[in-house]
C-alpha cells in the first residue's frame, strides 16, 4: 500500500518476566502510518462515520482526518455517502469500509492437513479450501495452495499471506517468500491466530482476559491479556496437552486429543465428524465425559491464575460437539466423587465464535494487522 510509509511490521506477542526496553518515540512516517490505522480502525468498527465522530473516536483534527480519508479513498479502501440529516435538516458526508479493497490469505497447517481461506478487509471469507499435508513437503503444498487460490482470483489486490501453525522455521518463511508473488508470510501459532479471530472480527468481548482451548491432534491453549495476546517463554505458554489431569493422573493429549476420539469412535465416523456432521454415538457420548472430566483440571488452573472473563473451547469438531462438551463440564465441576469439593468458580464457557475455532481466518488477519490495521498493543 503506497500510504503505508513506516512499512509493515511484525506482531509481537507480550513476553513478560524480562526487562522492557526503554520507550522511544514515533518517527513522523510512524506516527503518520499509526493515525491512518486509528481512522481505518474506527471506520470498520464503527462506521459509517462522519468526520465530526472520526474525530471523536480518534482525537485527531479536522484537517489531519481530512488528509487521511482523501489517502485512503485514493487507495480505494474507504468509500463516501451523503447522510441525511434528522427531520429534513443538513447532510453530512460518511465514510465506509470498502471490504473488497484489500484481500488476504490465510491458512491453517497441521502436520497432515491444512486449510486455506481468502478474506477481505471486513473479515468475510470468500473461498475456504483444504489440502492434505505432507511433512517433508509442507512449504511446497502451502505455496500450491495459496497460487491456486490467488489464480482463481486474478485481479483481487491481496496483500499477504498469514500462516497459523505451531511448526514453522524462519527457513520455511524464506522458502515461502522465494517461490511465491505474495510478500513473506506473518507467522503466528494456532491459538494465538484463533483470539486475534475473536477480537478483531468476532463477538464483543468482556471485560477482562479470554482464554482460548483448541482440541485437535493435541490440545493447546491460549490467553489474551488486555487485548494482547500472551505467549509466554519462548512461547510455551498454554502447552496444556501436556498436563497430567484427572483422578487416573494422564495426559491431557492421551485423554482429549483426536487420537483418543478416533480410537473411542473408529475411524469412519471420526471423519463423519471432521466434516461437520452431527448424529447420535454412544461411544461419542463416553468419550465427552471422559474428556470433560480431564479437561476441567486446565480451566480450573487457569481460573485460578488468569481469572479470564470467558474461556472459549475450539477445534475442528462440530458446534454441537463442543456444546455438548460444554455442558458436561458444567456437570463435572459439581461432581464430588472424583473431587473432594465443588469447584467454587470458574470462567464462563462458550464455543469459539468461527469454524475450526477461528485459526485460518485469524491467520488471514494477520497481513492486515500488519500493514493496515490496528495491531493488539495499540487498539
């Protein structure tokens, strides 16, 4: 984007315990770069806006937001209306989102399958594929599968490419970047792209922390912390498969993670239920209280460490999956049978707010939040 003067930058999730560096400030291109965000921002989330409320949302002048719309129109990201004024009085000029200004894409990589999206700047996807994964020959199908999807829509400005995933190199980054059109790729991990999902573009959020659980091959974590995401040392923060749970003292993985659905359900109806079906199962039905019982030790510590406003359970199975999960949770922490007391308090539950808990779309957030929108530490 030619506006874009301060040029992208990565996002960088808090690490805390470390010494913070000393605060410098903005140069006049950063600060330029950071008031255009601050307008496009309140556009997409609040608008239509006059110029009167952009000014009002952003505290900048009449003559910088002025400025600022004319560049952004000139980008074609922002279109303008007439807004007729109350009881027959005077009009004034609104600007909107103009979503199909800018695309992205986003994908969602697993050890042995991925899914890839095409979103525009509101955050509506376009097109959803998936693709198998091959381990030695992952950057190689990644980038086949974001030429595919690009082609089949020659002409869309996309900007970049987001990639969510917990196994990525800074080599594969390079790789990438050499054999594909699209400028080098933003990196993020599953559970971390799922919340940049949910506080960008999903339901309103509380007040407070929200903590994100994803259920796939393995179950992982993750926390946002006053809108920021926190990943902790190198990283490992919300490594909760890991966790010995339940009065049998397992792991979490063995317990909850899609080896164990597959194995409790077989194999043809564990693919029933990757691709969105729902039916009655007994074994399904044995395998959510089993699950919920182990799966309550996490939400119980991070109730009592985080205190998030809301956990939000995610993954690849369907919604009526997760609620069901849900509820058995709710049944399991007023069981004393297997605790010697009720558990007095824990955040509120609720599935994720998008599909596959939102990991390809916030991937596909990320070039946005990059270049153009607002990113965490600053909204």
């Amino acid at each position: 984007m030619r506006f874009l003067r301060s040029g992208p930058r990565r996002l960088h999730t808090q690490e805390m315990g470390g010494p913070r560096a000393k605060t410098v400030g903005l140069r006049s291109g950063e600060i330029a770069d950071r008031n255009i965000r601050v307008i496009l921002e309140a556009i997409r989330r609040h608008g239509p806006l006059t110029r009167t409320e952009l000014g009002r949302h952003s505290g900048l002048t009449g003559p910088g937001i002025t400025n600022i719309l004319r560049r952004l129109a000139d980008e074609k990201l922002i279109t303008s209306n007439r807004r007729n004024g109350l009881g027959g009085g005077a009009t004034a000029t609104e600007f909107a989102l103009r979503p199909e200004g800018a695309f992205s894409v986003g994908v969602k990589l697993r050890k042995t399958r991925g899914e890839i999206v095409l979103v525009d700047l509101s955050g509506q996807v376009h097109e959803r594929a998936y693709f198998d994964v091959e381990p030695a020959e992952k950057v190689q199908l990644v980038h086949a599968a974001v030429r595919d999807m690009v082609d089949r829509r020659a002409g869309m400005p996309v900007i970049g490419l987001g990639i969510a995933t917990n196994d990525w190199t800074e080599e594969e980054s390079d790789a990438i970047a050499a054999m594909s059109t699209i400028a080098r790729p933003y990196v993020e991990n599953e559970c971390t792209a799922g919340l940049l999902a949910e506080r960008t573009i999903g339901s309103a959020l509380p007040e407070g922390g929200l903590a994100m659980i994803i259920i796939d091959d393995d179950v992982q974590a993750g926390f946002l912390i006053r809108g920021i995401p926190y990943s902790g040392v190198h990283g490992r923060a919300g490594s909760i498969g890991e966790m010995l749970t339940g009065p049998d003292n397992v792991r979490l993985n063995t317990v909850v993670g899609f080896g164990s659905l597959r194995a409790r359900i077989g194999e043809e109806d564990f693919v029933r239920l990757l691709k969105g079906e729902e039916f009655a199962c007994p074994l399904l039905s044995q395998w959510i209280r089993e699950a919920a019982g182990h799966l309550l030790d996490p939400i119980i510590a991070m109730a009592g460490f985080f205190a998030p406003s809301t956990v939000m359970i995610g993954g690849d199975l369907p919604q009526g999956v997760i609620e069901a999960l849900i509820h058995q949770l709710s049944i399991e922490r007023r069981d004393t049978s297997t605790r010697p007391i009720i558990t007095p308090w824990i955040s509120p539950m609720r599935p994720a707010s998008f599909s596959g808990g939102g990991v390809a779309l916030g991937a596909a957030l990320l070039p946005f939040l990059n270049t153009l929108l607002l990113p965490p530490a600053s909204a």
